[in-house]
C-alpha cells in the first residue's frame, strides 16, 4: 500500500510519503517523513517479516527531530520492496542491503532504528557502516544467556533442526501459503480479536491506534495475492534463530566492537526478549543506556508510540 502523502489515509499521518527506488537493480519502497535538514536522519529498521509502515504511528513524533526513512526490507510479506534472491530475507543480507541503500539516498549521517530482528539488522549494519552516529535497539532479538548443556544442544540438534527444517518448510508454504494464510485470517485480526491474538506479543494491544490495526488489516488481506512471500518469513526466522542460539560469535563480536552510543528500549512485559537477555547485553556493554517502557510488549514501537519517541528524544537531547 502506499500514498504520495500518507495524509490520505489519515491526518495523524500527513506528510510521510510512500517513495520507490532501486538498490543493484532491485525495487525498494521506503516512507519518508521530512525534518530538520541539519539533523542525522533517522533510519527505521522493522521487525521479521514486517513493513515500514509498523513505525506509523512513530514517524510523526521523531520527524521534528530530523527526517525519517523507513524501508522495507527484501523478504516482507506485503511491502514493495523486491525479494531479488532466496537468502533475501537472512539478517546478514539485510545488513548489507541497508549499507547499500543508505549508499543509494547519499545518506551521510543516520540514527538508526532496530526493532526486534530489525535490532538485530541495525546491529550488524551500525558496526560497520560510516555515518551511523547512534543506534536504537528496541526489543532486539540478540544472544542471551546459554548454560553449557544448553550452548551444546543449539550447536548440535538445534543446527540439524535449522539444516532440515527450513527447507521443508519453505517448500510447503510455497504450496499451501495461500490456504494457510485464508485459515489464519478466518480467526479474526490478530490485535483485536480473541481468536487471532498475537499472544506471544505480550503487553496491551487494545493500546494500538485504530488507523494502524485497520491498515495492517488491509495488508494481511493483501497477502492472499502473494503467498510465496512466506517462504521468506521463514528464511528471517531461521536466521535470527541461527544468530540467537548457534552461530551466536558474529553477533557478539558486532556487540562487542559497536563504536557508537547505543539506547537499549525494552518492554517489561515483551514474552520473547525477557530480561535475562536484557541484563547479558547490558554486562558485555555498560555503556549502553537502559531505558525500559513498563507494561509494553514486544510490539512497544506500536503500543505506546508517544513513551518510545520521548525516550529517543530524551537521550539525543544535547
């Protein structure tokens, strides 16, 4: 879906636009939202198989602080943004996808947005790239804690799990995506109804605005068209896994070396990042901020837009 001023669809969000471009020949659309010029732009990094436009209800409240871009990853589900090969959808390629797109826009300076496998995206992306000046993780799917007995089952059964799964599961989206997806949308819309909750999200989602549950509404619809999008969120959920649980040594060493300041946000109610992976972060790097949202859960960007743009603000403040 998108707009030449998403003004259209509502006020609250008047002035963020739908843009298209391409990265090495592949298409990609981005919401823009214009700011201060002076300012480093803010550069929004959805979560696993989501949009852009999960930071709706975000955009307007950072906007005045400088412009705000957020794209769509390659491997969403019902983004504009091309899928150009398999691997699309892994963390480390969308890593490399954002260097290259920020290359694309002349991005100079970026303060850069990571929400829930989106942190782990920004991590990798921020511990390399030039112009990155700070970095915002909320509710990032990075490594926890591990006892050894559970380190040794990741490295062993877990890595077959990956190895076999994946590619079973892929092929059978790919022949049933479009009646699984009829089945979970005959349930009801999974931030209002009983019978399609998001139960893993944790917090309260009667908390999210109506425009935002109405247009994500629409895009779930919309994936009817595309079931072999799927197949992608599978490939995103492998890999975030791989990285949480058994390839977990890149990721540590991005933490360990990430050169700029970083604000942790985190919801105390989110049931998949609890606070054991919290606080091990926080022990690898005391110098990064803590700033946790109470009663918020794992979709806290949506939950509680207003507390998660004053925190940002707060610690950019000079």
């Amino acid at each position: 879906m998108r707009y030449d001023d998403w003004g259209e669809r509502s006020p609250r969000w008047a002035g963020i636009r739908s843009v298209m471009t391409e990265v090495h020949g592949t298409p990609v659309h981005y919401l823009r939202a214009p700011g201060p010029p002076e300012a480093p732009v803010r550069l929004l990094v959805h979560p696993m198989g989501a949009t852009g436009t999960f930071w709706m209800d975000v955009i307007p409240l950072l906007a005045p602080h400088g412009t705000v871009i957020a794209p769509d990853l390659p491997g969403t589900f019902s983004g504009h943004t091309g899928t150009p090969h398999p691997r699309a959808a892994k963390a480390h390629v969308n890593a490399r996808f954002l260097a290259a797109f920020t290359r694309t826009l002349g991005l100079e300076r970026t303060l850069v947005h990571g929400w829930s496998m989106g942190g782990l995206v920004a991590l990798l992306y921020a511990s390399r790239a030039a112009g990155v000046e700070r970095l915002v993780l909320a509710n990032p799917t990075l490594p926890g804690p591990l006892t050894t007995a559970e380190a040794a089952g990741w490295q062993t059964l877990g890595r077959l799990a990956l190895a076999t799964a994946v590619p079973v599961l892929r092929g059978t989206l790919r022949l049933y995506g479009r009646k699984l997806l009829e089945a979970k949308l005959a349930k009801g819309d999974p931030l209002t109804s009983p019978g399609g909750r998001l139960d893993l999200s944790g917090g309260d989602l009667t908390r999210v605005s109506p425009e935002l549950v109405e247009l994500h509404a629409e895009e779930r619809r919309a994936m009817l068209d595309r079931p072999d999008r799927l197949a992608a969120a599978i490939v995103a959920f492998a890999s975030a896994t791989e990285s949480m649980f058994v390839a977990r040594r890149p990721v540590l060493d991005a933490i360990d070396a990430l050169p700029v300041p970083t604000l942790l946000l985190w919801g105390d109610q989110d049931p998949l990042i609890e606070r054991p992976v919290i606080d091990h972060l926080l022990a690898r790097r005391p110098d990064w901020e803590l700033r946790t949202i109470e009663g918020a859960g794992h979709l806290m960007p949506m939950e509680t837009p207003a507390e998660y743009a004053e925190a940002v603000t707060r610690w950019t403040a000079p």
